[in-house]
C-alpha cells in the first residue's frame, strides 16, 4: 500500500478560485481513499506568487521524506499547485523515476511514469506558468488604464475619508482631512497633528493611531483632491513612491481643494524636511536649532541644570562647539517671541507676508505640466523613441524649471503659517499661548532664520542685548 502525502500551497494566482489551504487537503484526502493509499502527512506551503523564488519549507521537507523513502505517493490539486517551473516539474518527474512515487491530482490522473503523462504534466505546468505571467502584465495594464479613466482602484483597505464604495465621502473623517491639511500647511510638524488626534481618540480607517508616515502619506495623496494619481507599481509596497503622476479628474468628489494638495505635495516631498527625525525628537524646547551660540556659532540646544530649563551651546567632543554660552530658556522663549510677534505687527513684513503665501499665479500648476512632461520623456526614452543623450538633454531645462517653481512654492508654504497673524496685534498673544510647541516653531521659522546669544554679562540678570535677529527679509 502506498503512503501518500499532501501537498497543497496557496498563492494568490488562485485567489479568486476561492482555492484555500483546506480545500485543497479536503479533496486531496478524498483522492487518497479513491485510490486506497494511506495518508502519512499534509504538507502546506504559503506562497504569494505563482513563480516567485520564495522558499517553500514544506515542499522541501516532501522532498527529503520522499529521498528517505518514507513517502511513495503524492497527492496535489493540480500540477501548478505543485511546481512553480518547468525546472522544478523536471525534478519531481526525475524523482518519481528514481524513487518510483506515484503523482495523482484531482484535477485529472497524471502517469508520471509514462511518456504521456510527462508530456501532460508538462503542458499543464508550462500553461499554469504562463497564466500567471500573462495575468500578470494584464493587471499592470489595467492598472494603467483605470488610473488614466480616473477610476477607482480596488484592493486594500479602504482609503481614509471615503467609504467602502471609495467614493462616498464620510464627512466626519473628511473634516479630520481639512483639519490636518489646514494645521500642517501652517507649518505644524506630522507628529504633532498625530499627538494631538491620539489625544482626541481620532482612528485612522483600519482603527490604528495616526503616525507621522501614515499621516504623510494620506496628506500627499492626489486621492482627497479628487484626482488619480497613477503610480509606477514597484516590487514591494513599502519602496512605493510618495508621489504618483496625476494623470485625471477622478470619479470620486474633492475632500481638500487641487490648490492646497498641490501645495501639501511639495511641502511634503521636499527632502530638506526630514520627517523622521521630526517624529523621534517630539521637541518640547521652542528655540532648539534656532539659537545659535555666540562664541563659536553652533547650534544650542535645551538641556536643564538643577531642574530649571535652559539652551546651551552643547560642547560635543571633537567638535567646534566651545560649551560657553548658556541662557535661560523660560525668558529666550518669551523674549524671541515677543520681538517675533512686535516683527508680525509691522506693516512692511505684513505686505511681505500677503505676497510670499498669497496667490500662486498658477505655479502648482506649471509644476505639475514639468512633471508630466519629464514622465513623458522618461517613457519615449522606455519605448526607445529617444536615445539616452537625447533625454537627458530635453530634461535639463525642465528639471531647471521644476527646482525654481518647487523652491517658489515651498517659499510660500513657509510664509502661510503667518497669513492669519498680521496685523491683530492686541490679540497675538492671546493666540500663542493657545498655541503647541510645534505651531508657535512654525511662526518663529517663517520670520527668523536664526537667533545668536551672545555671551553673558556677568554683571547683568537678563540682557535682552545678548540676542542678535536674523529676520527673514
Ligand atoms: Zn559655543
């Protein structure tokens, strides 16, 4: 009698069969008692590609157990559930020479003992094989395709903002969108909005807590702008690019205007902003990496003695930082922000203001035409319409023109912050103080580039004369 084993592997060229592990063992067995072996044991595999490289432990202990001799017969669904390539077919077919096991599917006898059922066995895998390429770059296709009509692209959890249908908006979470939208276009840091919402019990759609990257991403999406992006798919999720091609007016309605997400997707992207660091720190210190020291230029950082706050020029070994400048940091916060917001109160820097954060003059726009004309001749350099120099010639000037357009919007990103603020000087204060460490950072940034503390005066408490402004004009 023969001692049969199962094999059954899951992967997702079969999903849509509704081909699970247990299916698969069920009918396996049932084959084993038609053919009356006896079954030794199951062995299941968990594979998400039909011809991917990823190891399969079961199917390498099937193969030992069957050189050990103590398996003769294997029992499967069909071909392609066992081998992945005509390579790995050949070796099961050697080893059923050799070792005299007996192959039964339940899709159909295979002999592999026989010159027929080889040639059977082979066709079926190599059709298997190419069913999946083929699928394959028929998903891609479609992929493309539905980006470009603006279509809804299924799969995943749903987007945040949007239903199941992905496009019914749900107000409710539509609101946290405006709201995130709103706070860090003024200039307030991923973490801090993401703090606040886990204060707030706010979830994002799989019920988990809001985290910088996560926040990031949405914010970035041309998705809640009511517009398709189309992103080139890449091997794993994680590698994916911020930033698609938007490629049409999509299906769904608008949660944030084309304006505004324009703006969040250069400010968001641009790499000088490095977002992680952002999130390790949670800065409580306002002037940390504005203030400079006096002596020997470096940054300052908070650091307290005996308990009370203070901002030092740090001294790392090995470094220029001298250690020599120290000030208190309740009275450098209240002094920076009391010369920051009498600078807010004056009506040159008011007209300063309204002009940097005011209209864009379609730049989003033109930033947006460069990017899809340099996507443009990425593709006829794929196609080979273009030779290499000659892409790289067309794409100078446009890459020129992108830097200047990009820098000009994130200029204005930077100055926004302070649209609200001039010109209501009686109430200023008032706001601050209702303000988070990372909103009053926003305001301060947008109108100083940095503050030196010169060295004390030892005769002196508190000299406001120490603090030289370097006023962003
Ligand atoms: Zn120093």
């Amino acid at each position: 009698m023969r001692r049969a084993a199962i094999y059954c592997r899951i992967s997702q060229d079969r999903e849509g069969a509704g081909l699970g592990v247990a299916r698969q063992e069920a009918d396996c067995r049932a084959l084993i008692g038609r053919k009356g072996w006896v079954m030794v044991d199951v062995y299941p595999d968990n594979d998400v590609s039909a011809y991917s490289g990823a190891p399969r432990p079961a199917w390498k202990r099937l193969l030992a157990d069957i050189e050990d001799g103590t398996i003769d017969a294997i029992a499967c669904w069909h071909v392609d559930r066992l081998t992945r390539s005509p390579r790995e077919l050949e070796n099961v077919i050697d080893l059923a020479d050799r070792r005299g096991v007996e192959l039964a599917t339940v899709t159909g006898e295979i002999d592999l003992a026989t010159p027929t059922g080889r040639l059977i066995a082979r066709m079926l895998g190599a059709a298997a094989r190419h069913e999946a390429e083929h699928k394959a770059e028929r998903q891609k296709r479609q992929r493309r395709q539905s980006a470009e009509a603006g279509k809804v692209s299924g799969g995943g959890t749903r987007p945040y903002g949007y239903a199941e249908d992905r496009i019914t908006v749900i107000d409710e979470e539509a609101e946290v969108i405006c709201e995130a939208a709103r706070r860090v276009l003024a200039g307030e840091s991923l973490s801090s909005v993401c703090r606040e919402f886990r204060k707030r019990d706010i979830m994002t759609s799989t019920r988990g807590h809001w985290v910088p990257t996560t926040l990031r991403r949405l914010l970035a999406s041309a998705r809640i702008s009511g517009r398709r992006e189309h992103t080139p798919h890449s091997a794993s999720e994680s590698t994916r690019p911020l930033l698609g091609v938007i490629v049409a007016d999509a299906v769904w309605p608008a949660i944030i205007s084309a304006t505004d997400s324009d703006r969040l997707r250069t400010l968001l992207s641009d790499p000088a902003r490095d977002f992680r660091a952002q999130a390790a720190t949670g800065r409580t210190y306002l002037l940390s990496g504005i203030l400079r020291c006096g002596r020997c230029g470096w940054r300052m950082n908070g650091r307290p003695r005996s308990g009370v706050p203070r901002y030092v020029c740090p001294n790392v070994p090995g470094t220029a930082s001298c250690g020599g400048v120290a000030t208190n940091a309740a009275r450098t916060d209240e002094h920076v922000r009391d010369m920051v917001l009498t600078a807010l109160d004056s009506p040159e820097l008011a007209k300063r203001v309204r002009h940097q954060a005011g209209d864009d003059d379609g730049l989003a726009e033109d930033v947006r035409a460069d990017e899809e004309q340099l996507e443009e001749l990425a593709q006829a350099w794929a196609a080979r319409e273009i030779s290499r120099k000659e892409w790289m010639a067309a794409r100078a000037p446009i890459d020129a023109r992108l830097e200047k357009s990009r820098a000009q919007l994130a200029r204005m990103s930077r100055a926004s912050p302070l649209l609200g603020f001039i010109g209501t000087a009686e109430e200023m204060v008032n706001r601050w103080e209702a303000m988070n460490v990372s909103q009053q950072r926003a305001i301060i940034s947008a109108t100083v580039r940095t503050v030196v503390v010169g060295v004390a005066n030892p005769r002196k408490r508190w000299d406001p004369d120490r603090f030289t402004f370097d006023w962003i004009a």
